[in-house]
C-alpha cells in the first residue's frame, strides 16, 4: 500500500496545539483507494483503531466487507448501550439566517416564509411535543444573531426545562461565555456540524455571512464544552464535499475531543444533502444509502462509545435497519419548519424529510426489532 504510515500516538491531544490543527493536519495523509481487503480485515481484527485502520475501513475497499463491519458494530453497540434506541424530536423555534450557504433551505437568498416563535408559541409546541412521551428535546434556529439571540435562545431551553429532561441545541456558534449562559439556562449539549472539513470546498458553498469563519465553526465544540455543556455532537454534510475524507475528518474531530475532555459526551450526526424549496436538486446522488452505512459503521468502530443519531432526512427502511447495529439514538415526529407541533408550522422548512411517522409509529417498530425504546436518559438535577 502506498502511503503515509502514521503512528497512533501522533493523534495523541496536546491540550497546548490548537484542535483544528492538531485534527487537519491529518486531513490528507491517506489516499483512500490505495486500500486492499487485506488492510480492511487487518482494522476488523483490531480492538482500538489507528488512523490508518479507521481510513481503511471508509475506503473502497471496504464496501465489499460491510456484513463482516456490521456484525462487529452490532456487538459494539450492544455492548455499550445494550438493546435500547433513544428517542427525540427536533424544533425549529426560527428560520431567519444571515449567511448565504449554497446547499440549505434558509440560506438569507432564499426566498421563503421566514418567522419566529413567541414565547407562548414556544410553550405551547413544548407543551404539545411532551405529551407524546418524548424527554429529549433538540431546539433549532437559523443562524441570525439579530433574530435569534443569546437570550432568545436561552429563554427557550429555560421553557423546555419544564418538560423535558435532556435540551439540545443547533443553533450559530457561540463564544464561551454564551454557552456558559446557555448551560444554566438548561441546555446539557450542542450540536455544531462542520459540514465540509475540505477548507476549500467550505469557501465555495458559504458564500458570505459568519458561518464563512471555518476555524470558528470548527472550534465551537470545544468552546461549548468549555462553557460547561455536557455533550456535544459532531458531523460532516455528507455529499457537500469528498465523503470519505470528511468522515475520516469528523472522526479524528470527536475522538481528539474526547482525549481532550473525557468527561464529555461526544456524538456523531450523519446528515446528507436533502432537496429543499427553490432547490429540488439538491440530492445526495453522490453518497447512497451503502455509503452512508459505511461511514456509520466506521464511526461506530472507532468510537463503541460514541451515540449516533439517524435523522428522518432518510427514508423509513434505512433508519429501521441501523438502529441498533449502530445508531443509538433516532428522531421521530419530525417538523422541520418553525413550529409545527401544535400549530401549522409558521415558517417554511429547511429541507425535506423522509420518514413522517410520529412517536408511537417509531415506537412500535423498536420494538417489534427487539429494542427498547428509551425516553429519559439523564435525570436533571
């Protein structure tokens, strides 16, 4: 195989080197057809997996060992978090944004029904999520600082507090101290996605506004962290630049996150290009259901301890089939327009779903697979 052999302990954390750095430096150190099935095989027998190892098992190469990677990742899983799947819902309390991304439905270009929940708004869509049985909630904004501030965004997670008992957020990037105010207001993790971790590729699709700061994006977890959040998650737009190189990106971005604060909860999100309004050929055709196994698969076998969520941007089989080999965690009830819960939704949605069914439905299919579904995983104290 001709490569770049890199030692394991060179991705060891030096809290001192800057984590964009010390992950990035890597971005380009394996040629990913360069693979051979006997490289794949060799990662499958290991315990822990090096680098190498872990670009093995995104390669070509190991698209003919999926079966062999799935059986492995099935006992990992069930390892470590037994036969339950965690359930949640994401909602939308904003769509107003600032930046011009070429790939998602709120770009500021757009031209859609933007709005913004009330605080009432916000309770009743709370209030009606919570009724379904649901503990875990994932607020979300555009990214507009003007529209949706600190203390918007603050006030909302100190609402969800009286239902729910875990509160995500994915919202803009924050500085420290943001977080810090976000966290006792009742937020326990966030959710920054880099999208593409190819620098240059990022300059194309965000065209202008904040989100244009790629080493901003890139540090917010660690920032959020810092502020005192308990988990963060992690993850690449799957299709926006090279799939491959990415997943080995956003790979090295958790683990180096989860040396540097052990303590952490650190996930992965898989998220794939999905149509949105004014833009119906915004597909995925570059990354297909197969692929997106592999790259769950590969985060699965270098993180068994890793969550990973599996959002109903993809259709109802495909979620069916990972949940439990290595997704722990899966939406259900989703609206991805603003509101929507309780309400017709006042805002148009980012993108297109593809698995519309509600709680019970998702609840009954666990089941039915031999899982348990879990609502409440953290009791607030």
């Amino acid at each position: 195989m001709n490569m770049q052999t890199m030692d394991v302990t060179k991705l060891r954390v030096d809290n001192t080197r800057p984590l964009m750095d010390e992950v990035l430096s890597h971005y380009d150190d394996y040629d990913f057809s360069s693979f051979t099935d006997a490289d794949v095989l060799r990662a499958l027998e290991k315990e822990a997996l090096s680098p190498e190892d872990y670009a093995a098992l995104l390669s070509p190469a190991a698209e003919r060992h999926l079966e062999e990677m799935a059986q492995k990742a099935r006992r990992e899983t069930a390892c470590h978090f037994g036969n339950t799947a965690s359930l949640y819902t994401p909602l939308y309390i904003a769509n107003y944004c600032v930046n011009h991304c070429t790939y998602c439905g709120f770009n500021c270009t757009n031209k859609i029904h933007r709005a913004k929940l009330t605080y009432e708004e916000i309770d009743r869509e709370l209030h009606s999520i919570a009724e379904s049985g649901l503990r875990e909630i994932l607020i979300l904004t555009g990214e507009s600082r003007y529209h949706s501030d600190v203390e918007y965004i603050g006030r909302a997670c100190e609402i969800a507090k009286h239902y729910f008992t875990t509160i995500g957020i994915e919202v803009y990037p924050m500085e420290t101290e943001e977080y810090a105010q976000i966290q006792r207001y009742g937020a326990d993790f966030v959710s920054v996605y880099q999208e593409t971790y190819d620098r240059a590729r990022y300059k194309e699709v965000h065209l202008s506004g904040p989100k244009a700061d790629f080493a901003y994006r890139f540090n917010a977890q660690e920032r959020a962290l810092l502020g005192g959040m308990r988990g963060v998650g992690v993850g690449a737009l799957l299709g926006l630049g090279d799939f491959r190189r990415d997943a080995f990106a956003a790979g090295l971005h958790a683990q180096a996150l989860q040396r540097r604060y052990p303590h952490a909860e650190v996930s992965f999100s898989v998220p794939r290009l999905r149509p949105y309004i004014n833009n119906a050929e915004n597909n995925p055709n570059d990354v297909h259901e197969t692929q997106l196994l592999q790259v769950m698969l590969s985060y699965r076998l270098l993180m068994p301890f890793a969550g990973i969520s599996i959002s109903t941007r993809e259709r109802a089989g495909f979620r069916d089939h990972v949940v439990g080999m290595c997704a722990t965690k899966i939406s259900a009830g989703s609206k991805v327009g603003v509101g929507g819960h309780d309400e017709d939704a006042k805002g148009d949605e980012q993108f297109e779903i593809s698995d519309p069914r509600g709680v019970h439905e998702v609840e009954r299919m666990l089941y039915a697979r031999g899982l348990q579904p879990v609502y409440r995983d953290y009791i607030r104290m």
